[in-house]
C-alpha cells in the first residue's frame, strides 16, 4: 500500500466516523441532560429514525438542506417533550414510556416517509415457515424474514450472559464471545455460490454464532466497564459506553467498506458491477471476513486485560 493509499485508507475510516457519528453525539448530550434531570430516555432510537426522515423529507421538498436540519430538531424536540410530559404524570414509569415511545418514533417513520422512498432495494432471503401448506396464501404470510432467527438468539444469548455476567469474570465471557464472533467471520469463507442450496442456511448458521457471540460480549462489557461506578455515575456511564460503542461501530462499518472496495479493486472488479458469484468478487469478500476474524481475535489481548487485579498482600 502506498503513502496516497495509506492516507486515503485513514482519512475514510475518521472522515466516515466523523460523519456516522455526529448524529449519535447530539443524541447523546441529549440524554446526558435528560439523565441530569432524574429521567432515562430509552426511546432514543424513536427520536433518531423519525429525525433522519423529517430531515430527508424537509430537505427534499424545500431543496434546502438547513431546512431539513431545522425539521429534525424540530420533529425530535417534540417526540422528546412527549415523553416529558407523559413522565410528568402521576405513577407513569420512565422506562416504559421510553420504549413505547422508540416504537412510535420508528412508527411514524416507516408510514410516514413512504412516499418518500423512491428505489426499491434488494430484500433479505425469506424462510419458507409454511412450506408445509399447499395454500399459497398461507406460504406467503409464513415468509419470514432471515434475520428472525438470528434476533431470537441474539436475545436469549443476551439475557442468559446477562445472568451469567454477575457470577463470572467479565474477562472469560468478553473473550468466549470474541472467539465465536471470530469464528463467524472465519466460516464465512466456507459459502461457496457454487452451491446455492447451501449459501442461505449457512449464512444463516455462521450469522447466529456471531449473534452469541455479541450476546456474550454486549451485556459483560456493559456490566464490568460500570461495576465500579458509584449508583449516582450509572446514568453517565450508560450514555458514554452507547456513545462510544456506536461511534466505533461507525468506524468499523467504515474500514469493512474501504477494506472491501480495496480488495475488489485488486481483484479488478467494482462493487456495483454485476457478476455476483465470479471468483473475483467472492476472494475479495473472503479476504474482507478474514480480516474481521483476525481483528476479532486479535481483541483477545485487549479482553484478557480486563481480568480484575490481584488484591495487594496483606500487611
């Protein structure tokens, strides 16, 4: 890799964090000052999705993209003094509202900002649940999407580490979870287009080892970076942890698409090129996954660390 190389390798993954993560920043000192206030805001996804389309709508039918932004604040300022004045009321739980408030944020959204959707994008490979029917209608409406599974497991992993997390070492679950996240990406390379009867249960099969390996990761990290705050911090620290974790998602999401584009580019292919399958374009998502599975393992070394520190000799 050459010095230009180099820099445009770096400056995409800040300049791509940077981008990703400002709207997440906002959000965040947000809640800092909710928490200031004795309230948790969950519904904080709610407020961002339905901000994003506001300001992709209030953008597009004004042609002025300040417009858009003034329309988010806006759209997100009110969806926020809901849930203030909902958690104002006698014998109303916080948490509750924040959660229902996400689902209506997200809600409105969807239904809302379909007249602006213009292209149709690719979907997600559906499980056939109603292959057992000869009712087509019944087939249809059994059609579920791939990524069902995979939330299932992601949410029972989660809660059950969750349990696990107060009797075990943070260090042990963090590092169970990096190496089968690790092997996830590594058994990626064993999809072979060549076979497609094979490609949507093994993609489905490898992504939900991966998915309890997050679930073994997310909870312990969370439970052993806030250990040692006192209850007062809690609030804070919560806010710090997801805005640091979704700033670095922001960054990695960033080096997989320059990892990739720089592989396909030296297999000389592009990624909107057609040919889905051809050798080319299958080597170089192969050397992306392996890349991921070798960052993954590498972050054993930085787990191990979190192993508590031997208490001093007595006196």
């Amino acid at each position: 890799m050459t010095t230009d190389q180099l820099i445009i390798f770096l400056a995409g993954i800040v300049g791509g964090a940077l981008r990703v993560g400002v709207p997440f920043l906002f959000v965040s000192l947000g809640e800092c000052l909710t928490e200031k206030s004795g309230r948790i805001n969950l519904g904080l996804e709610g407020v961002l999705v339905l901000s994003a389309m506001v300001a992709f709508g209030g953008s597009y039918l004004s042609g002025s993209p300040w417009v858009g932004v003034l329309a988010a604040a806006v759209a997100g300022a009110l969806l926020a003094t809901l849930h203030g004045l909902l958690c104002s009321l006698p014998r109303v739980n916080d948490i509750a509202t924040g959660i229902a408030l996400m689902l209506l944020g997200m809600g409105l959204a969807f239904y809302l900002g379909k007249p602006l959707i213009q292209p149709q994008a690719p979907q997600l490979p559906a499980i056939p649940l109603g292959f057992w029917s000869d009712s087509a209608a019944v087939r249809s409406a059994l059609q579920i999407n791939a990524l069902l599974p995979i939330g299932l497991v992601l949410a029972v992993a989660i809660a059950v580490v969750g349990r696990l997390a107060d009797r075990h070492p943070t260090h042990q679950l963090v590092s169970i979870g990096l190496v089968l996240l690790s092997a996830s990406f590594g058994l990626m390379v064993t999809i072979d287009p060549g076979r497609p009867m094979w490609v949507i249960p093994l993609l489905v099969t490898w992504a939900i080892v991966g998915r309890i390996g997050l679930g073994f990761i997310l909870p312990s990290l969370n439970i052993g970076a806030m250990r040692g705050l006192e209850r007062v911090d809690i609030a804070q620290g919560a806010s710090v942890i997801n805005f640091l974790r979704m700033l670095g998602g922001a960054a990695g999401v960033s080096l997989c698409g320059i990892v990739l584009e720089w592989r396909l580019a030296a297999h000389g292919v592009q990624l909107t090129a057609g040919g889905v399958g051809t050798p080319a374009r299958v080597a170089a998502f192969e050397e992306t996954f392996l890349m991921l599975a070798a960052i993954c393992a590498l972050a054993l070394t930085a787990a191990l660390k979190l192993r508590a520190a031997a208490p001093p000799p007595p006196q």
